[in-house]
C-alpha cells in the first residue's frame, strides 16, 4: 500500500461549509463517546433539522451499537446507505454488518475497493486519520475472519495500521491495532 498517494491528517476536517454545523458535528462526536443514551433524543432532534448531515445519523447508529440496540442501528445503517451513499463510515458499517454475519462476498460490493481508500474516493487527496485507520482495521479484520492471519492482505493492513500511527504519533500502540491482536 502506497501511503504517499494522499495525505493522512489528525486535524479536524471539516464536514459542512457551516462552522456551526461543524461543531456541532464535533461536540456531538465526543457526547456520543461520554454518555450514548443521553444523546439518543439529541441525535434525532440534529438530524430533523440537518438531514443532510450523515455524521449526526452515523452517531446516531454509534449511541445504538454502544448501548445494544443492535436492530436500531442497522436500520439507521440502511437509512445512511440510501441517503448517502459516498459516506464512508455509512459504507464500513454496512460491510461491518455483513462481516458479522459471515457473508464476505458482500463487503466487495460496498466497498468497492478493498485494497486501498483511495480507490474508493481517488477524487480526494486528504483523508482523516479515523477514515484511513478505520478502512485499513475494517479491511484487516476481514481478512482474518475469511483467510486467518496467515493472509498477505491481513498483513498488510495490519502493518499498514502500524506505520500510519507511527508516522502521525511516533508510536505503533493504537486502538485499531489491539483489537485485532484479541483474535
């Protein structure tokens, strides 16, 4: 993987053209993390009134999958799969799903690419550190769970995982890392 064909940043990245939105955006972000059930009712009330926003619906899912509500969050899964369809984290969770259920041939068919984001989005030459590590922890796991970790793609995503941390923190420790050392 050619990690030099877009830049990776950790600063934040701006969703909407609006500030405010953006905020919103990142303060609901971090309340999601803090207390999920909480922010349920907001997250409905964010995304009556931006609708064309996908983050608040992706938090949304998020605050379900925390709390285990397992069937609300695929139905907003689907609702972000046919409202946005370029939405990356709409698309990883929806092949996140499938993976789930054992049923690998479906996660080409979301993707689109599953060997590096940029073929996925080859119009953008930025991408946020959450998107690159999210795609190559997502794609790694598949990986593992179809092919075992004796697989040359799961390798590679994995080591893949190591550098971008490396490279941006000047340490390869990370959550997407850990996780699938538990395998």
């Amino acid at each position: 993987m050619d990690l030099k064909k877009y830049k990776i940043t950790d600063e934040p990245v701006k969703s909407t053209k609006s500030d405010y939105i953006n905020k919103l955006i990142a303060k609901s972000y971090l309340a999601v993390q803090d207390n999920p059930k909480k922010q349920i009712k907001k997250l409905k009330a964010l995304i009556e009134k931006y609708p064309d926003v996908p983050a608040f619906k992706n938090y949304l899912m998020a605050a379900y999958k925390i709390t285990g509500d397992k069937k609300r969050a695929l139905k907003v899964i689907k609702i972000i799969n046919e409202q946005h369809p370029d939405y990356f984290f709409g698309k990883t969770s929806l092949a996140e799903h499938y993976l789930d259920k054992g049923k690998y041939e479906k996660v080409p068919e979301i993707l689109g690419s599953i060997k590096d984001i940029s073929e996925i989005y080859p119009e953008k030459d930025v991408f946020h550190i959450s998107e690159v590590a999210n795609f190559h922890h997502f794609v790694a796991q598949y990986y593992l769970e179809k092919d075992g970790d004796e697989d040359e793609n799961y390798q590679n995503h994995y080591d893949t995982l190591i550098s971008i941390h490396e490279e941006l923190y000047g340490t390869s420790e990370n959550k997407y890392t850990k996780s699938l050392d538990m395998f």
